[in-house]
C-alpha cells in the first residue's frame, strides 16, 4: 500500500497529550505543509489538545510561519525548544504562563533525539552546567508554569554534568526532497540535512509515528540508494506539498548553491557599507587565523563571512554553522544556517558531537548583555524569550570565543570619517551591565578553563581575565572616559589600551590574506608578574620560515631577559603547524629557551597528532616532553611539579 496520503489523513494520527517533534532550523527545512494541516486542523475541530512541542533549532519567520502556526492556548501543553526568538506566537504563550516552557541547549535536543531512537531517555551533557540551565540557577525553566524539574545535576567521576530528561516521541514531522511510494527519502535539493534521521528513528523505537513531507515523488525503487537518507521502515506516511509550502527556506524557493548542486562566483556577492556593524565585523575577523575552524552564530555574528569573502581568504579557513555545514559563505538574515558553495554537510546531531568535543577552533557569537565578569546574555532580554540555541554548546566548548555587538543598541548613529569613528547619538539600550538578566556564558567558568575571550564591538575591544574584563583596544576617535568609561555600569581593567587598527575604519579592503598569514607573535606573548606565569599563545600559528623563527626568539627573550628570573610557562599549540622543513630548527630554539628562562614549563594541544610530534621532538632533545591535553591539564602538571 502506498504511503503517500493527504495531508488531513497524516495529521489525523496526532492524538491529544501526544509528544510532537519537528525538524527545522530558522527557515531551513521546515515541514510548513504538516504545520499548517496541524493548525487549520486545531482551528476548525479545537483537536488534538494539549500537546508537547520539542524542537532543536527556532523554526519560524517571527510573524506567522512555521511553529507560530501553533501558537494557540490548547493545542500546547508543554514546549521544550532550543530558541523561541522566531516563534512570538509561543514566546507570548510562554511570557504569559499559558504553557509549561523550557528552553534546552539546540545540540542537547539534537543528542537527545538519538538517545531516545537508542533508548536511553536522556542526555549527560556539561552542556549548561553555571548557566541559567543549571538547576542551581533555573533549571532550563523558561516560566513559573515549568514545574517540573526535566534538569538534574548529578556528579560522576568527580566531575559535575547535568543530566537532561525527555519523554518517548509520538509523533515526528520530518522533511525530504523526495520519495517513493514505500517511504525512502532522499535530502537532494535541501539546504541542511538536520535531525531527520535521529528524529524519525526516536519516534520510530518509541512506538510512535513518523510523517515525511516532500516535494515530489519517484517511482518505486528509483531513488538511488547511495541518497536514501531516510529508509522506508522508518517512515509511516508521506504528504507532496505544494511549491509555497515547501521552499528551501523563506527567501529561496531552491537555490541550487545551497544545496550544493552548483558552484556560484562568490565574487559576485556586494561588499558590505562601512559603517559600525562592519567595524565590529572586521575586528573579530581579524581574529581568524590559517585553518581555523570557525563557528558563526546568528545575528551580527553570521555576516563574519562576508567580510571573509570580500578580504578573500574563504579559502584559509573553514567556516561553520551549527546545523551542520562547511565551508562556503554563510547565510545571514532568513536564511541562516545554510550556506552558499559549502563543501560538506553533516547531520545536525553529529556537528554537536564535534562542537562539544572541543572541535571548533574559534566561535564568532553575538550578545545582548555582559557584565563585568564577563557573563553574557544571549537568551532573555527586553523581557522576551529568545532563546540559547546553540549558543551554550559552542561558547562553553570552543577554544577561543569572539563576542561581536555594538556598544549600545536601539537607536545608535555613528560616522566614519578620515580614519576615525564620532558617536553621533548614543543606543538607548545599554548592553554593558551590572548584571546580565540570564546567564548564557559564565566568565568564571570560561576564565578557569583558560579560554580566550574577547568582546568586540565598534569603538573598543575587551578581553577577559580571571578577575574581570580588561579594556585594551579604542577606536580611533573615541574618547576613553566619555564614550566609554562613563557608560559603564563596573570598572573594567585599564592599563595602556592600544589603538584599534587603522583598516578597520578605511573603505578599501583590509588586506587581511597578509595579515593571517602572519605569525603575529608580539600578540602572543603574556606576563603576569603576580604569579611569574609566561603564557605563550601559539594557536593556529604557522611557522613557514627560519625568519619565523627569529621573529619568536627575538620577542620572547625581549619579555623575558629584563626579568633577570627564570618563569613558569604554559604554552597552548592548539592547531599550531611548522613547516617540516624547518621543524628542527625550531625544536633547537624550544630547548634553547626552556635551558635559558623556564623554571618550568607545561604545553597543551587538543590535536592527538600534534601532540604525539611534539612530544617526541622534546623527548629526542632530552627537555620537558609531556604535552597535555588541555589547559586544564597544563596548569594541574605545573602543580604537581
């Protein structure tokens, strides 16, 4: 028998008080025919009733599309979602009490659909562990409604993790491109692959029924089996929806560059104005370094890969977006998410098993709110629900974390004239705090781990410290006290902030192929005399020559001869390369520095293969050869020396 039936007929198997999961991200791959049938069915019968709702990713248009279209008292019960910031119609639901909400990490939702397909109702994650997801915060509750306590804090091993609950799922709407009349399901002209698979086979082990909406349909046996994404077991109906409920997102009807099926020239994308955005932009691409790889977040954040492709150096990095793809340009405003001339796409689940695993090498994330200690506030401002996403994934478990945002927001004018930036008239929502409203990112949590982390915005640049924020970048034109200083609501650290970099503020392009290209080692290199500790950063370097080489030895004796003592070093060589050629040499000067100014010395890397090199190189030089893991790690082989 043919699976493929009407929309009604699919929609008829949601039963009230059933468990309802759907696939989506923003306005990528959204099953809208499914969700309309779902609301037009609630509209004229007032049934099914008192549904739970999980999504991972927010899936709407902020008006009327996508999960808004289940915005009615009744037809929810409970919600458990990743974002809300697309979906007022059940935010205003949530902001008035009238459902039980909770907002879970974006890639704990995506683990938890493979736990359940797996049977193990619930996820172990430190994903959320001293943010409001903490149960010794708020527990992931989004209002007074959420009872129910579905985060618990339990120790294993010594170590603290949480662990998320979630229920079987009864029903999940799922999208493809195309199927046969049995229910194999190819992805071929979507812009993301998503959840499909973990969610289908979730609903499926549950008990419960999967509902697959398409474009088309093949002929039996036709689809090549190589593009089943999906299998027929899984699947117990498909609906063809029409062209207007099934485009690729909300501004493309298919755009065959997002779904990899073509090549476009990326040199065709228009530059963006000069104005304050790009400045923020340009600063915090400056970050980037060779072969990184970089994770954009919505917002301001996602636009970093404009300025990559206008400075030309999409080639010497990978960028990447937490549903899943690489590589490319990616999207900002609808349809972020996807991305254009992207050279791989992996499944939603899996880029979280990567980013919480410490993959990404450098996030470009934005914020509403931060506070002195560096906490940020992505999630609930302005007494709106927006949501963590991904947000919590990737700032707790990023190597090197780069805030992007304006100073101030609502209403800010600025110019940018002969090199130099005039606050015309201040935003008049400030979002440097006392005291963020909810704490998406812990500055504490982040400065233990060692991670760096900066917070860029147009007319300075701050960058976190155990005790506090430290300001050490202004824009040229910008007055310390009055445009800064006296719209702060904490004192920051203030010793001899530099100057923003010139380009930043220059209509011609930044020239920023040299610049990565660049060893930058004066940035590098950090004193603290309270504790005599050296800190050598040398992620992402790349040591191409033997003047490479010089350029180290020279800057590091220049901190460390007037000193007259000998210090203790860390060293981080996360993504660190030198050129093989030269890889002797620069061993010598290793051992030449540890025999002449280390009391002692612990280095780190996250790469298993750098780390077996590096270690070997030291050992064959007979000076201290243990490379450890992480900073974490690094700095507890110092204390036990």
């Amino acid at each position: 028998m043919s699976k493929i039936i009407p929309v009604e007929d699919a929609i008829a198997l949601i039963q009230d008080a059933d468990v309802v999961a759907v696939v989506g991200y923003g306005t990528n791959g959204v099953p809208e025919k499914l969700l309309a049938g779902l609301e037009t069915r609630y509209s004229e019968t007032n049934t099914p009733k008192d549904l739970t709702l999980i999504f991972a990713g927010g899936i709407g248009d902020g008006r009327d599309r996508g999960l808004n279209r289940l915005g009615h008292e009744g037809l929810l019960k409970r919600v458990i979602g990743g974002h809300y910031g697309l979906i007022p119609k059940i935010e205003k639901l949530a902001r008035e009490n009238r459902i039980e909400a909770y907002n879970f990490p974006e890639g704990v939702i995506t683990h938890l659909y493979r736990n359940i397909a797996a049977g193990k109702r619930g996820v172990l994650s430190r994903t959320g562990l001293e943010t409001f997801v903490d149960p010794r915060l708020e527990g992931a509750k989004v209002n007074e409604a959420a009872k129910e306590d579905l985060v618990e804090l339990l120790t294993l091993n010594g170590e603290e993790t949480l662990y998320f609950s979630g229920p079987p799922i009864d029903v999940a709407l799922i999208r493809g491109t195309t199927a046969d009349p049995e229910g194999n399901i190819s992805l071929e002209k979507e812009s993301l692959s998503l959840e499909n698979l973990s969610l289908a086979m979730a609903a499926r082990n549950s008990g419960g029924v999967v509902i697959c909406q398409v474009e088309r349909v093949a002929q039996l046996n036709s689809i090549d089996a190589r593009y089943v994404r999906v299998p027929s077991f899984m699947v117990d109906c498909i609906v063809v929806a029409e062209p207007e409920f099934h485009m690729q997102n909300y501004d493309d009807q298919y755009n065959p560059a997002l779904s990899g099926e073509i090549r476009i020239p990326l040199e065709t994308l228009p530059p963006m104005p000069l104005d304050e955005k790009k400045v923020v932009l340009r600063r915090a691409a400056m970050e980037l370094t060779l072969h990184a790889i970089v994770n954009l977040g919505v917002g301001l954040a996602s636009s970093v890969g404009n300025i990559a492709n206008e400075e030309k150096i999409s080639d010497q990095i990978m960028l990447t977006v937490d549903p899943g793809v690489y590589g490319g340009v990616p999207l900002a405003g609808y349809g972020f998410g996807a991305a254009l001339n992207y050279i791989a796409s992996i499944d939603h689940a899996a880029q979280f098993d990567f980013i919480d695993g410490g993959g990404i090498d450098i996030a470009c994330l934005g914020f509403a709110e931060c506070d002195g200690i560096g906490n940020v506030n992505a999630s609930r401002f302005s007494g709106r629900v927006s949501g963590c996403g991904g947000f919590i994934n990737i700032s707790q478990n990023s190597k090197k974390i780069v805030f992007v945002g304006t100073f101030t927001s609502g209403g800010l004018q600025t110019r940018i004239e002969n090199g130099e930036l005039k606050i015309i008239k201040e935003g008049k929502y400030k979002k440097f705090v006392e005291s963020v409203s909810q704490v998406t990112f812990s500055g504490k949590r982040a400065g233990r781990k060692g991670c760096p982390v900066l917070y860029v915005t147009e007319r300075c640049v701050f960058s976190l410290r155990e005790d506090g924020l430290e300001l050490i970048e202004v824009a040229p034109g910008i007055d310390i006290q009055k445009d800064i200083l006296d719209l702060l609501p904490f004192k920051p650290i203030v010793h001899d902030p530099k100057p923003m970099a010139s380009v930043l503020f220059q209509p011609k392009a930044m020239g920023l192929r040299e610049h990565i290209s660049d060893i930058h080692i004066e940035d590098r290199i950090s004193y603290t005399p309270e504790t005599n500790t050296l800190f050598l950063n040398f992620a992402g370097m790349r040591v191409k020559t033997l003047e490479d080489i010089d350029l180290i030895k020279t800057a590091v004796e220049a901190t460390l001869k007037p000193l007259g003592r000998r210090v203790v070093t860390i060293v981080n060589y996360d993504s660190f390369w030198v050129d093989p050629e030269i890889a002797d040499e620069y061993l010598d000067l290793v051992r030449y520095v540890e025999a002449n100014y280390y009391l002692k010395v612990s280095r780190y890397t996250t790469n298993g293969f750098m780390r077996i090199k590096l270690s070997r190189g030291l050992e064959e030089r007979r000076i201290t050869s243990n490379v450890a893991h992480s900073y974490v790690e690094a700095t507890k082989a110092l204390k036990q020396e």
